[in-house]
C-alpha cells in the first residue's frame, strides 16, 4: 500500500507541476531560453541579475532557462576596459546565442555632470548599435531595455543641479522610446528604487543611506527592488502557493500550485503537501534589505504564499512543518491567511540552498571569463581552452545541482492547539 500510495503522489506532483507550466504562459521567459545580462558595473555586481535567477529557478523548477551574467564595471554603450562594444558583443553576448538579452546602461554614459546634448547623442547612436549589431547577429532575440538604476539624490542632497539622477531619468526616457520603436520589452529600474529609498527615508534616514552607499552601486536590499521591476516587466507571478482549509469541515477549500493530501482535522489539523515552487530567499537579517523590503511592494508582489485555515477552535496554534517550528499564530491569524513565505520554513532553507548555488556557479563563470578568457587572452597559453572547458563542465554540474535542489519536495504540516 506504501508503494501504491507513492506512485499516486508522484503522480499528483507530476500533473501540478504540468498545470503549473500552463500556467506559466503568461510569464516572459519560455523553456529552453538562454539569458544574458548585459551593462556595466551595476550588472557587474550580480546581485540583481542572481535575484532574478533565483526567483526563476525557485518559482519554476520545472522551467529550463540558463543564465548568463555579462556585466563589466565601468563600460559605457561604447565598452570598456574589457573592449570595445564590437568585440564585447561578440565575445560576452552572442556568442552565448541567447535567446533573451536584457540592456542596462547609463550609469557612466551621463559622465556624472548635467545633461549634455552631445554625451547624450552619444549614447543614443550608440544604444542604437547595440540594438542594431544583436538583432543582425541573433535574428528573433527577444531583448528587454532596462531604464538605468538611478543615481541616489534621495537620502542626501544633489551635488549638481537638479542632481544626475535627472539625467539619468532622462537617459530612461530614451531608453523607453527606443524600446517602444524597436519592440522590445522595457523595464524601469529607476522609479521604484527612487520610491523605495524616499520611503525608507522617511522611515530611517540614516539606515537609508546604506541602501546605496556610493549613491550608485546598490546594496542587496536595493538589488532586491531592481531585480523586483525586471520581474515585473516580465509579468512574473507573485503566488507561490495558495492554500485555504475548512478545518471544522474537514476538507480543502482551494489549493493553488499546491496538492494536499491526508487531511486530518481534529483537536490538531495535518495533511501533506507539496507545492510546485519555492518561496523567493531574502536576508531579513540585514537590517538595509530589512528596510528596503518594507519600504516597497516586494513581498506583495513576488512573494505570497498564503495559508488561511478557518472553523479553528483553539484560540492559538503552533505551526510546524517537517517537524520544524515555523511559528505561533492566533485562530484570527490563520482565518485572515499567513503569508508562509515570510517564515522561516524548510521551503524557504530549500531555496537559500538554491540561491547558494545560482551564487556558486555565476563565480565559476565569473573566473572562466574574467580571470581566463579575458585576463589571459594576450598571452596566447597553450592551456587556456582546456581550462575554459573544465570550467564550463564544472559550472554545468553546480546548475544541475541547483535545478535539482530547487525541485518541491513533499512536506509534512501540523497546527497544534496551545
């Protein structure tokens, strides 16, 4: 009967996570795409784009999309110390043969003073070559503009005129036109975080100025809302999983992205579930992600997970799932929904997991390109390409890892009355 009833719940995942992928039609990347991130040291910090991977693995296991993270500290439209655009576009892009391309860059092209009209003709024809060069090189490319991340003139005053985040506003606002003109996708990544930082402002003004120290790298907490806006763009979902049970009935009201069985409702409710995604992994724990998560729609908008439990008849109940305390909740609670994704649970530990490796195999990459491919080019070393392939191997076995450790697993739940 232990075998039989096995071979039904794998059964049950399977078809979840087929109605799943239905579901996920709307969402901008398909299975088997392979995406570049492209733009300067912003993207070079690999933290929005990591986010953003992450977020696709963990909510779409079942989804095979590769990541390629192709930022260069310093680079303009023109290049950069890493070459100029006509051999970064060669190199670090195409020849990855993605089939989505996001751009972010801006930052260096406004070069830090008011807006100029010929350092701004200078980024638009150049912006246009690169649209240009991908689009004749990879016919089909699905590219999406990013509106440059802003220059912080929130938690401290202007040092120029107006300040250079309006001209980065401005540099957006071509950025948006081109994207519309070429039919591509367009993500702001300036109005959100101004709006974030404005809010955490107003919250700590001191703590604020940690989101982005240097006024131009971001944090992890300012990462965060960028990586935020791009998945937005993409119409990513904010649901992981959404469950509601009739506790005094016995039964299961409604479970979305999730299969729930072996319900038992009595003094203490159980039953087994297994959803088919995984909560988005944030460190709360750093007191400026802390401050950036409340003071925007993260949570709202990528990470709900709610469990709403009504017909309780104990006032409070002890959540366990696994066996593993997640927390004390009042019946109120549990009626009105508890957001899951915000605990800390073993689907939550799960996907650290995963983000460790999307961490992992992006430094892999990071020293194939950077410290081989680039760094030893000149050199003309007999050993490069075999290096360069082992790595490639490497990096490939760490995201089998990471696919396979961000599949749901079946979990065990528990409310106990206390």
């Amino acid at each position: 009967m232990r075998i039989i009833r096995r071979i039904l719940l794998l059964l049950a995942a399977t078809l979840l996570f087929a109605a799943a992928a239905l579901s996920q039609g709307k969402f901008a990347l398909r299975d088997g795409d392979r995406v570049v991130f492209y733009g300067d040291s912003i993207t070079d910090q690999r933290l929005y784009t990591t986010f953003v991977e992450t977020y696709v693995v963990t909510r779409f296991p079942r989804l095979k999309v590769w990541f390629v993270h192709s930022g260069v500290g310093g680079d303009r439209v023109s290049g950069g110390w890493a070459g100029s655009i006509d051999v970064r576009l060669p190199r670090d892009v195409i020849a990855y043969k993605p089939t989505v391309m996001t751009i972010m860059l801006g930052m260096n092209d406004g070069s830090y003073r008011g807006l100029d009209d010929g350092i701004f003709k200078t980024y638009s024809t150049g912006y246009q070559h690169i649209i240009d060069t991908v689009k004749r090189a990879l016919p089909g490319i699905r590219i999406t503009v990013i509106q440059p991340s802003p220059y912080d003139d929130v938690t401290r005053p202007p040092n120029i005129d107006d300040g250079y985040n309006a001209v980065l506003v401005r540099y957006g606002q071509f950025v948006k036109e081109l994207g519309e003109r070429e039919g591509l996708l367009v993500a702001d990544l300036n109005s959100p975080v101004v709006s974030m930082l404005e809010k955490a402002k107003a919250e700590d003004p001191e703590l604020a100025k940690n989101i982005i120290e240097d006024r131009v790298h971001p944090g992890p907490g300012g990462h965060l809302i960028m990586a935020e806006a791009l998945l937005k763009a993409w119409n990513a979902p904010a649901n992981v999983a959404a469950v509601e049970i009739d506790a005094a009935a016995g039964r299961v009201i409604s479970a979305d992205n999730a299969k729930i069985t072996g319900l038992k409702a009595g003094p203490s409710v159980a039953w087994t579930e297994i959803d088919a995604a995984l909560p988005m992994p944030v460190d709360m724990d750093d007191k400026a992600t802390a401050l950036s998560v409340r003071s925007s729609d993260f949570i709202a908008a990528l990470d709900q997970e709610p469990l709403k439990v009504t017909g309780l008849s104990a006032a409070r109940y002890t959540l366990t799932i696994d066996g593993e305390k997640v927390g004390s909740f009042t019946k109120e609670q549990f009626e009105e929904g508890v957001n899951l994704a915000t605990l800390p649970t073993p689907m939550a530990k799960q996907a650290a997991k995963v983000h460790d490796l999307t961490l992992k195999h992006n430094d892999i990459h990071f020293a194939r390109w950077r410290d081989v491919e680039i760094s030893l080019k000149a050199y003309k070393l007999a050993g490069e390409s075999a290096v360069v392939a082992a790595l490639d191997e490497l990096e490939k076995q760490i995201v089998e890892l990471q696919r396979a450790t961000a599949k749901p697993q079946l979990r065990r739940y528990e409310l106990t009355a206390e």
